[in-house]
C-alpha cells in the first residue's frame, strides 16, 4: 500500500487517477482510485498495487490526459 500526496500548483483544475490506460484516456472515473478535481493544495490518498498491470495513472479531465499520463511497472 502506498500514500500519494499529489500536489496542484497550476491554479485552474486537475485530478489524478490510477487505472487501465484505456479508462483513463476515455475519463471512466466512476470505478477508479484516485483524487477528485481540486484547484490548488496537496491532497492525498492510498493505493494498493494488486494487480500485474499494465497500471497507468494521470489527469482525466478533458485535453490533460494527453501529455498528464504514465505507466507504473509493476514488478
């Protein structure tokens, strides 16, 4: 189990979720681990990797997904 303390400092709105690449690209939150929007601040919360992946995490909120992605390698 591992804490994430993500922190915005851009100003304007941003999420963060871990999932399958393709529910975070298509915005699926419903089902997803992770932080609502938020504007500014840390917000935290824990994840427990139980799966082989592959895991992606990133900003789902529309035209961040983009270039606000990555993969966790899980080994």
């Amino acid at each position: 189990t591992y804490t994430f303390q993500v922190t915005n400092t851009a100003g304007y709105d941003h999420d963060f979720y871990i999932g399958s690449p393709d529910d975070l690209k298509a915005g699926n939150t419903a089902n997803l681990k992770g932080l609502a929007s938020f504007a500014s601040g840390t917000q935290s919360f824990q994840y427990t990797f139980d799966t082989d992946g592959p895991l992606g995490f990133g900003c789902t909120l529309p035209g961040h997904y983009q270039s606000m992605n990555g993969l966790f390698v899980i080994q």
